[in-house]
C-alpha cells in the first residue's frame, strides 16, 4: 500500500477558506447504527429486448408482475430495475438472498419476453433513445445537472457493511480507500459505449465524474468533519441531501451503513459473491488491525486519482503506484498478497469457494475481458450482450467463447 503522510483535517481547511458551517447552518448527522459488519447488496439490472438485444423501457411492467418483491425497485431509466438485499449477517445469507429474487425475477423476464444482464454498460444502446422514469427527483436532477446525467445510462453494485457509529464508518472509509482500484478493476464490464470500443476496460466511471459531487470522495478524519463538509454542500445547494453525494464510496447514515459504490455491474451473481466476500474478509481484517490505518494512512488525492485511472484503463493489468517515489506494482500481485493476508478471516468466514472464483477471475479475466473476447471472434456487439445475458443465466462466468448459447435471430 502507499506510504503517505496524513492530510491536514478538512475542519482546519474549512477555516482557512473561511468555509467553517456557523452554528445556523451547521445541521448534526445522526447516524443510525447496522450492527457490526453486516452487509447489503444493489445490483441494477438492464431489461433487454430478446429479438433486437437493445435496452427496453419495460420495468413499469416488470414492477406490476413483481408485486410479491419488495427487494426491485425502479431506477432512473425505465430499461433499468434495482435489487436490493435484506440485511444479512454475511456472504452466504446474500447468496440465498440475491438467488430467490433471480429466480423469480427470471420467471418474469421470460412471461414478459426480456432478458437481463448486470453488465457496467449496454455495448451498443444509445442514451438519447433510453426513457427516464417520471418522477421529481429524476426531473430535478436533469434540471440541474442537464447532459451529464442523461448520459447515466449505466449499471453498478453497490455493498453495504454496517457500521456500529459514524466514526467507526470514517475510520472504514478511510481503510477502503485504498481498495477502490482493485475492487474497479476485479469488476470491469464496460468496455464498449454506444456501439464503440472505448478502449477501457471500465467506461462507466466516466459517466459520473463530470459532477462535482461523484467520483473520488474527499478525505475527512472524524464523522464531525463529514458533518460539517455536508452541512457546507447543503448551505450552498451543492446537494440537497446525502443522496446527491455519487461518491466512490460514502456513509449511509440513515442506514447504518459504509457504502461501497466503485464497482461496475458484475456478469454474474459468482462473480458478485466474490467480490462482496472480498470486501467482507477485508473489512473483518481491519476490524482486527484498526492500527494498520495510522502506518498507512489514506493516500493523496494525486495517487488515488492515478490509481483508479489505470484500473480504469488497463483493469486486471493494471500496474498501481506503490510509494510515492513512483514505484509500481502489478494490481494482480496485490489482491492476491492481500487474499493471502486476510486468509485466516477468510477461512473463518467460510468463504473459500468465493476466494476460488476471485482467483480465477483474476488468471482468467474479468467481464471486459471476456466481452472482447467474444466480439474478437464473431465481430458483433450482438453476440457480445447474448454472451452478458448467458452469464447472468448461468449465474457464473462462462470461460470459453462456445459457451454462449447462439441467439436466435441474431445477424
């Protein structure tokens, strides 16, 4: 990880910008604790059209046949619905979990005529032609942010761990500031954008980072300091709540919860489940190695920037910077020293056969990886989605190009 000296604390900032919230504006942050540890998942999921392969603007009626699912909920464009796990304990609840919903939510795909994939980005879809869900908030935000947010037309997984007060969550934000890349990288499915290869192995972060508040959070030290940064956002109409705050990651007050927001959509739930458990088996070695954050603490916000763009750009290849004496280190080599390192927790957990698929995602490639493959051999962004819904199908990712059952139709 990074050596790095710490940062002055973002209070002492704000009173030298002369930015300090008064006791007026200033508006305290309850955080409601999650337990220890516990954990949520959101997957969105794009609705796609089984004759032309294109996003379809159906979840009004997949939402009226899924009245039984309290987990799917709408999303901001109406090819797009969202699950959302219940509150479990760890990564083998989440497993049950997510796998009922696909279940029943496949079983309405197929009376509807869709499919479904959780891919980072559509290959081919057009933003300009998707529909955005009538609601005032959705409205609100067109109107303030206009083309940048018509442009989201893409998908992500979201982890939630539960954290037991808001400075245990910092002090948690802080540790896993240093994972984004890997996390970025280990889930890259983005590759193509409207039709084009983008020539990343992850596109999606590129949606989200022309706003001021999305992409890289800013570093604070105590829940304090992230009141007071919220309270001078929501004094100045930056946001209008946490909600407006797309971070890489954030806390989730309300919930209880450290928000883990970097990830693309992962292909399949095996892959899902494996990076979910690489979170938790980290998470539960910081719990017990608090004080590794004081030697290393976060890094500057130069180096994560630089970090996330070669996990970006290049995914598993990527060589991440090390020190700041510009010193690398192959972004493989660290997750597999830190599976190493975190092994004891894993083995506790019980997540050995999550670990054994992250291991072979990363010997044999991630979603771009595998998407590319696809189009090098048949030349057609086409096959490429059947291949994504095939691996949402199959629930684990289909390793060689013959897999993929042919579409029908496809041309």
């Amino acid at each position: 990880m990074v050596e790095t000296r710490r940062t002055a604390p973002l209070e002492a900032i704000l009173e030298h910008l002369s930015l300090r919230p008064t006791a007026g504006c200033e508006d305290p942050i309850s955080f409601q604790s999650s337990g220890r540890l516990t954990l949520g998942v959101e997957i969105e999921l794009q609705l796609i059209d089984r004759t032309t392969f294109n996003l379809a603007p159906r979840a009004e009626e997949v939402l009226a046949c899924a009245t039984d699912l309290p987990s799917l909920t709408k999303e901001f464009y109406l090819s797009t619905v969202e699950i959302n796990s219940g509150k479990c304990a760890d990564v083998h609840e989440i497993s049950r979990d997510l796998l009922d919903t696909l279940l029943r939510l496949e079983a309405i795909g197929d009376g509807l005529g869709l499919s479904f994939s959780t891919t980072g980005c559509h290959p081919f879809a057009r933003y300009a032609d998707c529909i955005i869900t009538p609601t005032p908030r959705y409205n609100e935000l067109i109107d303030r942010n206009q083309w940048l947010t018509r442009r989201m037309t893409v998908y992500g997984m979201h982890v939630h761990l539960g954290m037991g007060s808001g400075d245990e969550c910092i002090r948690f934000n802080n540790f896993f500031l240093h994972f984004l890349p890997h996390l970025l990288a280990l889930s890259a499915s983005s590759p193509y954008w409207q039709g084009e290869d983008t020539g990343l192995a992850s596109c999606r972060p590129t949606t989200y980072e022309a706003l001021p508040t999305a992409g890289q959070p800013y570093v604070v030290h105590s829940w304090r300091e992230f009141g007071q940064l919220c309270s001078t956002l929501k004094a100045c109409n930056a946001i209008q709540s946490l909600k407006d705050l797309w971070w890489d990651l954030r806390p989730s007050p309300t919930l209880g919860t450290l928000e883990i927001r970097i990830c693309d959509g992962l292909a399949s739930l095996a892959e899902t489940l494996a990076v979910v458990a690489f979170v938790h088996g980290l998470a539960h070695w910081f719990r017990d190695h608090a004080s590794w954050l004081e030697q290393v603490p976060p890094p500057p916000r130069w180096l994560a920037r630089e970090n996330k763009w070669r996990a970006m750009r290049f995914g598993l290849d990527a060589k991440l910077v090390t020190h700041l004496d510009g010193s690398v280190k192959p972004l493989r080599d660290d997750v597999l020293d830190w599976c190493d390192r975190i092994a004891g927790n894993v083995a506790a957990l019980g997540y050995e056969p999550y670990f054994a698929t992250l291991r072979q995602v990363l010997a044999e490639g991630n979603s771009s990886m595998r998407q590319r493959a696809v189009y090098a051999r048949t030349g057609s962004l086409q096959r490429v989605v059947q291949q994504n819904i095939a691996e949402f199908r199959a629930r684990a990712p289909l390793w060689t190009a013959g897999d993929a059952a042919e579409p029908a139709g496809v041309v």
